[in-house]
C-alpha cells in the first residue's frame, strides 16, 4: 500500500498570487493564510504582501467590516484591523501617508465599543503609526485620540497588553499636548486618564508599573499640570488619590532606580499641590502584604526619601559649581528643579505636622513624630551646609541658594532653636542671598522674618540680629514691602512681622547697646509715615507710629533733615502720623494700648527735638 503524500504547508508566493487575484474572494483567502503563517517579525514578507493587496482593497475591507456589513461584518473587521496592526510593525508602511490617513477610522471603530482583541490590534496599530512619524501622532491628536481612549482605560483589564499600549500611546500625546492646545473638554479626558493609569500604578508589580508612574510624572511635570488640579479635585471617585498614595509608597520603600524614586516624589509633591498634605495620611494596602500599612508610612517614606535626595543633589550641585564647573547648564538646570521638588515636600510636611495638634490621629504615636523631628533637623543640617559651602565659595546668588534660605525658613518658624548655632554662623549670609532675577536681596528676608521675629522677643536674639547686621537687611526689606503696598496683598502677614522684630529690636536698643545708623532707619521712617498717609486701618497707624516713636528716640529733626532719603514732606508725614496716633488716646484702642504706650512714653521724652512734629500735636 502506497504511503499517502504528504500534504504541502501554503508559501508566500501562493499567498502572493491569491492576493494579486482579480476576485475579492481570492484575496480574503489570501490575507487569511496571511494571518495563519506569516511572523510578525518578518517585516521583509509583510511589505511584499502590503504591496500585493494594495491599500484599496484594504480600505475597502475596513469599511465594510467598520460599516454595514451584514452576517460577516465582524469577521472583516478583525481580518483588516488585525493585518493593518502587523502591516505597521514595518517602519516605511507605518509612517505613510496612506495608513496616517486610516487613523480617523480606527478611532471610529474605537468609540463603538469593539471587542477586547480588535481594541488591542486597534491600539497596537495607532501606537506603531505615532511612532513611525510625526504626521501619525498629531493625526491622532487632533482626530481626537485622547477623547476616544481615555474613556476606555479604566475598562481595559489591569496589566493588560492593550493597558501596556494604550499608556505608550498617551505617553506619546502627553509629550505633544501643551497649554495652548487645551481646551476644558481635554482637561476631563485626562482627569481619566490619570484616575485609571493610578489604579495600574498601584495594582502592578512589573514593568507596567513603572510605564505608568512615568507617565504621571509626565503629566504632572506638563506645563498645563497647574490647569489640571480642578477637574482632578472635582472626580467623584477618590480612589485615584488612595492608589497614587499605594503607589508612592510601593516605589519607595522598595530598591529601585534612584530616577524612579524621583518621579514618585514628584508624584507626591503633585499630590499634595491637589489635595493638600492631609493625603500623606491615609491606609496603604500592598498587593504582595496581608494587612494594611500604618497611616502614616506615606509620610515617613516621602520625608526619608526627601532628605536623601537633598543630601544627594546638594552634594552634586556643589561639586558641579565648585570642582566641575564645565557641567552642562541643562544639568545644573535639572538637578536644581529635583532639589526644588525635594525642597518643597520638606516644607509641605512641615506645614502639616505643625497642625498636628489641630488634627487627631495625624501621626500614630509620639515615636512617629519624634523621629519625623529628627529627620527634618538633620535635613535642614544638610542644607545649611550646602549655604556654608556657597559662602565660603564666595557666592550669594542663585535660585537654589533662595530655595535652601526658604525651606531653612519654614521650619525656623516653627522651632527657631532648632541647628541654633549653624544658623548664628550663618544668618548675615542667609540675609544676603538673592536669587536669579531679584537685583537685591529681598526674599531671603521675607523667607526669614517668622524666626526673626520670634528670636528677637529675647534679647540674645536682638543682639544676635545687630552684630551680624542682619537688622539692616530687615530694614530695607520691611521698606519694600511697604513700597509695594502689601497691606491689600499677600505681603501684609511679612509687614507686620517685620514691623514687630523692627519694634522688638528697638525696643531692647539700650538693654543690648546697640548705636542704630540713621542712614537706615531715615529711609523706614519716611516709608512708615507715607504708609499710614494711605490708610484708614488703625492697626497700621499705630504700628507705623510705635516704631517711628521709637526711631525719633535717637534722633532729632536737625538730624533727619540732612539725610538724603528724608526731607520736609516726610517730616510733614511723621508730623500727621504721629498727631493721629495720639488723637486715638480719646477713643477705644484697648486692641492698640501697648503700642499707645509706646507713642506716648516716646513723644514726652523726643517732642522737644522736633518742633514740626510738637506744633501738630498743639
């Protein structure tokens, strides 16, 4: 009996002549045995193939399985979508005019809501296109790409292969997408997005999840991100914000790519920009452990992370200013803004654990916080000696240098004890660092003046403020913010502090024997008293009047009138602040009774001296 033959597996060159037939019939049975043998790495076959069907018959294909079809509708749907998805794994035919022209009508078939593995070679297809050529993501955009698939995300199955795709694709829109090209409708449809990406970012523990935190990190370090903090605020779901948190934390306490541990963090900044610093505290519930993580791990977690990246990029900016000054300026530039983020968490926890004992249960024990205190002193340790290492280098300007006073600032305000002797050493240079685009030193001062205020309440501190000369700094920056009218703005707070460590110093003048300069104080005087020429605030008038009382002590009008900065229209100014002040003595200020004293008790020892002021007050 004869051994039957063997029968013979279909080639290419028989798909080739069934594709090139006259009939539709033959190149359906064609692109059929396509998808049955042929690789989707053998790009050399799929062009000759591409070139053998011919984009019309393919056009025709995706209409009719996109349209109406009859009985066979979805047979001819996933046919075409699934070969144009393996025709663009080849560069030439991804990237051409005729498959970026197709992108409308995938984003079409999209939107109907097809099955889940037409929407994975729908989404295999797009992501190959946008990435082939320009032409093809900007098609995708403004064919409304994001529109179409930001709805669908939270649907896909987590860690899925069109999850993965998808975030690639929206990875690639996020870097074209800028402030201008956004319109409301686009801000919900990345609120979506950012929901259902965090769900994966929490939920995955493979590379999936790093695509995703990558991608958040993208949108929230975006130039619209600012724009995008409403519509996310305003989700009727919050689960977002608990698995961002899970997220977070998944990624810092486990060993990673120091980079990624950055992007958490920048995460985490966003976060709290958004929602506050009260989603630090929150329950974490790790996929890979059975019990929920204490509330407060986030907190510890972004705090220890925080304080070595500034340890870090302190120690890199300074080597990089100081050792290697040919670093590149987009180097310099970028660890500058990571050491801004990492600033600015430090100052955010600060804020919310100096309300600790306004919200219960906002740290889980004593030891909790203690060790939190602990970590924040050594971090400010470390940023004052990035100040020191600048002072002994001779520089006082730069944005970093502003940013390291602010956040020394922030907590100083809360304990200005705290690193008491780093900060005595270096309170005349903090005083003096100004930052890129200021022409003076003026925002250190401001960053300053909640510890100056409080230090000078004692006389230690008075005298600490005179012999670095800091109090002129405090001078020049309580007269311009007088100048800038602050009292209807966000200033006002800085003024009256100023004001008070001004007052606190003078006060204490004899006690710590301190001489004041003229030169300084002439130029507050005339400010305070044009100040109070402006306003019908009692509060302010009797401040300005307390201070320039107390500045008229060791001076005489002869005296004040050879100053450049103070003529006979300031004294005319003092003259009427100073009758105001006095009138009020006649009406209730039992808010203003200490600083009448001090008018009072001042104007019976000075009013001698000045005779303009002593004929207003006739």
């Amino acid at each position: 009996m004869a051994e039957p033959q063997e029968e013979r597996s279909p080639s290419l060159d028989d798909c080739l002549k069934l594709l090139k037939g006259e009939r539709d019939e033959q190149r359906l049975a064609g692109l059929l045995l396509v998808t049955k043998f042929c690789r989707n790495d053998d790009l050399g076959s799929l062009k000759k193939v591409y070139e053998a069907v011919g984009t019309h018959f393919l056009d025709r294909l995706l209409r009719t399985g996109s349209g109406d079809g009859g009985e066979n509708r979805d047979v001819y749907l996933r046919l075409s979508v699934t070969v144009l998805a393996a025709f663009c794994r080849v560069p030439e035919i991804a990237s051409s005019v005729e498959m970026v022209s197709r992108i409308p009508l995938i984003l079409e078939i999209m939107s109907k809501g097809s099955a889940t593995n037409i929407l994975e070679e729908c989404y295999e297809l797009l992501y190959l296109v946008s990435t082939a050529c320009e032409a093809g993501v900007m098609a995708l955009i403004n064919s409304g790409g994001l529109r179409v698939i930001a709805p669908q995300m939270s649907d896909l199955p987590d860690g899925s292969h069109a999850m993965e795709v998808a975030i690639k694709i929206l990875q690639l829109l996020v870097s074209k997408l800028s402030s201008e090209s956004i319109n409301i409708e686009r801000f919900f449809e990345l609120s979506l997005v950012v929901a259902a990406v965090a769900r994966q970012f929490a939920v995955l523990h493979n590379a999936l999840k790093f695509e995703a935190l990558h991608l958040l990190s993208a949108v929230f370090c975006s130039d619209y991100s600012a724009l995008l903090h409403e519509p996310l605020r305003s989700m009727p779901d919050n689960n977002w914000a608990d698995h961002m948190r899970t997220g977070v934390v998944s990624i810092l306490q486990n060993r990673v790519a120091p980079s990624e541990k950055l992007h958490a963090l920048i995460l985490a900044e966003s976060m709290m920009s958004i929602l506050g610093e009260k989603w630090l505290i929150g329950r974490v519930k790790l996929p890979s452990v059975e019990d929920y993580l204490p509330a407060d791990r986030c907190l510890l977690l972004v705090l220890e992370s925080s304080h070595v990246e500034i340890s870090v990029l302190s120690n890199e900016l300074a080597y990089m200013k100081y050792e290697a000054p040919s670093s590149t300026v987009e180097e310099h530039l970028l660890k500058q803004r990571y050491l801004a983020i990492a600033f600015s968490l430090v100052e955010k926890i600060i804020k919310y654990i100096s309300t600790a004992g306004e919200n219960e249960g906002t740290l889980s024990d004593e030891a909790v916080f203690l060790k939190v205190i602990k970590i924040l002193n050594e971090t400010i340790g470390v940023v004052l000696e990035y100040l020191k290492d600048a002072k002994e280098h001779g520089k006082k300007r730069g944005n970093d240098l502003l940013a390291s006073v602010r956040v020394i600032g922030s907590y100083l305000a809360e304990t200005p004890d705290a690193c008491k002797e780093q900060v005595q050493d270096l309170l005349d240079y903090m005083l003096a660092v100004e930052g890129e685009e200021e022409s003076s030193p003026f925002l250190s001062s401001c960053f300053l003046l909640p510890m100056l205020c409080q230090i000078t309440m004692e006389a230690e501190g008075c005298k600490l403020l005179t012999a670095s000369r800091g109090y002129i700094a405090v001078v020049e920056c309580l007269v311009k913010l007088i100048q800038s009218d602050g009292q209807n703005g966000e200033d006002s707070g800085s003024i009256f502090l100023a004001c008070d460590t001004v007052m606190n110093v003078l006060l204490k003048r004899e006690q710590i024997r301190f001489s004041p300069e003229l030169s300084t104080f002439s130029s507050l005087l005339r400010a305070l008293a044009d100040w109070a020429d402006g306003t019908k605030d009692p509060s302010v008038v009797m401040m300005a009047a307390s201070i320039c009382s107390l500045i008229c002590d060791f001076t005489s009008e002869e005296a004040l009138l050879k100053q450049p900065s103070f003529d006979g229209s300031s004294l005319d100014s003092l003259a009427r602040l100073i009758a105001r002040s006095l009138s009020s003595s006649s009406q209730d200020m039992s808010d203003s009774a200490d600083l009448l004293e001090i008018i009072t008790a001042g104007y019976s020892r000075w009013s001698n001296r000045f005779p303009t002021v002593k004929k207003h007050n006739r």
